[in-house]
C-alpha cells in the first residue's frame, strides 16, 4: 500500500505508467535524463490510488515542519 506522506512529492508514491520510474524515483525522459516535470499520467495514477486508500473526501497538505500528512480520510474497520 502506498504511503503518500514519505516522499519529497506525494506523486512519487506510485510508479509512473509513461516512463516506468518506480515509486520513489523521478520521472525521466525518453534520453534518461531527469525530466522538469513528473508526467501527468502518473499524477492521475496517485490521484487514483489516493482515493481507492483513503476515500474522495481526503487531502494531503503539507506542513513545512512536518511534512505531509492527510486529513479527513476514511477509517477502515
């Protein structure tokens, strides 16, 4: 299960379906290099993830002392 709160960007929690980074690593472009930006497709892969885990009603928010943390998500009994 990802963890959205561990990474420098909540993205980074799940593998990009465009370049095939793995969770936790950058995005890169066709020549390797590091890409600018992490791909779209793979910000709406985590948005996908994030709400089947957490529900639609949860945000993540940043807290520039403490890092990411979510709030309003469903508890699962």
């Amino acid at each position: 299960m990802p963890d959205f709160t561990v990474h420098l960007h909540p993205i980074l929690a799940v593998a990009c379906p465009v370049c095939g980074q793995q969770a936790g690593t950058w995005c890169r472009r066709p020549s390797g290099h590091k890409a600018t930006e992490l791909h779209a497709s793979r910000g709406a892969e985590a948005d996908r993830v994030f709400i089947e885990q957490h529900g639609p009603d949860a945000a993540i928010r940043r807290d520039p002392m403490n890092g990411w943390w979510i709030e309003g998500q469903r508890h699962v009994l």
